[in-house]
C-alpha cells in the first residue's frame, strides 16, 4: 500500500542522515545502559567497547533491511507491515546477539554476565522498541513534509489562478482598443500574452530559473505598459555574473511587480517608476523592487492595502525550498514601497 502520491510509505532508511541517526541511538542506548545507576561496578572500557560494536552492527544491519525491504513492507497495510518489520528487526538482534554471545563463551571471556536468554530478548527488545520508535518519527516527519509539499503546490495554483481573469481581462480590453488603431501594437500585445501566459499558467510544471522569472516579469511589464503609456516606467538593475540557471519557485517575482503596479503606479494620475534591482553578495542571492504611492494627505488616492496573500504565498514557498534563511520583506518608504526578496545560493 503506497501513498497518494505514489511513494512507498515505509520511511526511506537509504539515506545517510538517517543512517547516521539510526548509528546514534544506538550508540545512544549504550551509553545510557552504562550510566545507568545499577548499584554495582560502571563497566569496563572492554565492556563498553564491546557493547557499542553490537549495538552499532545491528543499527547498521536494520537499516540496511529496511532499505531494501522498503517498497515490499510498503505493499502490506500500515499495521501488518510495521508488525513485520519489526518481527525482522528482533530476528536480526537475537542472531547478532546470539553470535556475539557465543563467540564470547568459546573465547572463554568473563565479559557475558548475564544469562543467555536475558542476553538475547533484552538486545531484541531494545533493538524493537527504538527501531519503532524511529519508524514512527521518520513516518510523521515524511507524512508532515509531504503535506508541506502539497500545500506549497496549492498556493502556488491558487496563486496562479488569482492573476487569470483580473490580468487577462485588462490585458483583452487592451488588445480590443489597439486592433484598429494599431494593429502592430495589437500584435505584439497577443504575443507577450500568449507567452505571458504560457510561462504564468502551469505549462512548465514545478520550478523555475532565475532567468525564466525575470522574463516573465518583463513580459506582464511590456503589456502594462501598453495600457498606462508614459505614467509607467520602469527601471532594471541587473547585477553582474547573476545565477540565471538558479531554480526558484515559480511565480516569484512577477507577483511581486504585479503589486508594485496595481497598488502604486496605476493609483498616481501622474503614474510613477518602478524599480527592480536583481544583485548577489557573497551568500545571498537579493531581490529590490520599490514603486512611489499616493501621498497619505489624499484619501481618495491613498494606498489600498491588499490582503497580502502573494507576498504570503511566496514568503512560504521560499522558505519551504530554501529553509529559514530565504526571506520576504516588504515596508513604506519615503514615498513609496518597497520589497526585498533574499535567496540563499548555497542550496
């Protein structure tokens, strides 16, 4: 039985972060063990040595089963599956415990205190209980992420739904007017529609690169500026050796100069300049765009505030992708409004 989506829902132990988690409590349960007040002697170095071998032969050992066993496990419902996985993962610690137990009496060593059979279902039932426990978190961890995932991707539809009919209704109205008194004009203005919206509704599933945003973004400025004429310039500043083949989310930036139009320039009678400014630091990957507003002693032409679902949206797809250290500013500023946009480049 496979998710929704397709992917097996027995955790992925093939990766090495989760290897290494698994390595770590296990060496974790020794360490434990031995600092256990008991009332008797600590262990010996040899002891402990010893004990971290096995408990770290078995870690490795589960990982590698449930690996392998990941896609058949995932075929059997939730509760059968983990019922199995773990009757595999005790059978796996009683034989290691078993080996080490018996390679220690035919040694002839004093290190075995203990009872065979103490011995055994103790290594198995520690074994058991902390592999379920990890299948457990692994679980909620990839259930938690796929979720993130899929919200990440109805945002980003909705928000590419929200431009459909306010953009191309305007952008319509446009074409209609042009075809006779300019029909080259009109032209051109079907064709950076169509690319437009080709780009802008999904042809090109998941990401996109820094180029293909900054084209995109041109293309909705070429057709805005058909409608307002001279009251809306614009003003690029491009910065030298950029990352154009950088993956970002898509529909990033064009929101973002979609707002700086809507809810600045269109709202001026004398219309007003928006600039974007796209440069690189030694980290960081930045994002400037800044558009004047109708000064506050002008009720009828003050800035109406949106409800900020676009700057929302890409606020938490950046940070989805790029963690904690991508980021979406936006605030007044002298006259105007200004947003930045910073994308970490090592990732």
């Amino acid at each position: 039985m496979v998710t929704g989506t397709g992917e097996p829902w027995v955790p992925d132990f093939c990766r090495r972060p989760r290897v290494l988690v698994m390595l770590g409590m296990a060496e974790l349960v020794v360490v434990v063990v031995a600092l256990w007040p008991a009332g008797k002697a600590a262990p010996t170095l040899s002891q402990f040595v010893s004990a971290s071998a096995l408990s770290l032969w078995i870690a490795l050992a589960v990982a590698v089963l449930l690996c392998m066993l990941r896609r058949p496990l995932s075929r059997l419902p939730h509760a059968l599956g983990a019922a199995v996985a773990l009757a595999l993962v005790g059978a796996i610690a009683l034989f290691a415990a078993g080996v080490v137990y018996a390679l220690y009496n035919t040694l002839g060593t004093s290190a075995m205190n203990v009872g065979f059979w103490r011995f055994l279902c103790g290594s198995a039932a520690i074994a058991v209980l902390m592999t379920a426990l990890l299948l457990r978190y692994f679980y909620v961890i990839d259930r938690w992420s796929a979720q993130v995932n899929a919200n990440a991707r109805a945002e980003a539809d909705a928000l590419q739904a929200r431009i459909r009919p306010h953009f191309l209704f305007n952008s319509m109205n446009l074409i209609a007017s042009l075809v006779r008194r300019d029909p080259e004009v009109a032209e051109r203005a079907v064709l950076d529609l169509s690319d437009l919206f080709r780009a802008a509704l999904g042809v090109n599933d998941g990401d996109s690169s820094l180029l293909e945003e900054v084209e995109l973004a041109k293309r909705y400025l070429s057709i805005e500026s058909l409608r307002m004429g001279h009251r809306l310039q614009v003003e690029w500043r491009l910065g030298d050796q950029l990352p154009w083949s950088l993956r970002l989310p898509h529909l990033m930036l064009q929101p973002l100069v979609e707002n700086a139009v809507l809810h600045g320039i269109s709202r001026l009678p004398e219309g007003g300049k928006v600039d974007i400014a796209i440069w690189t630091d030694e980290e960081n990957l930045h994002f400037g765009i800044g558009n004047p507003t109708p000064p506050p002693q002008f009720p009828g032409l003050a800035l109406q505030r949106g409800t900020g679902h676009a700057q929302r949206n890409i606020a938490y797809r950046l940070k989805y992708k790029f963690g904690m250290r991508a980021r979406l500013s936006g605030a007044p500023s002298d006259g105007g409004y200004e947003c930045e946009v910073v994308v970490p480049l090592d990732k």
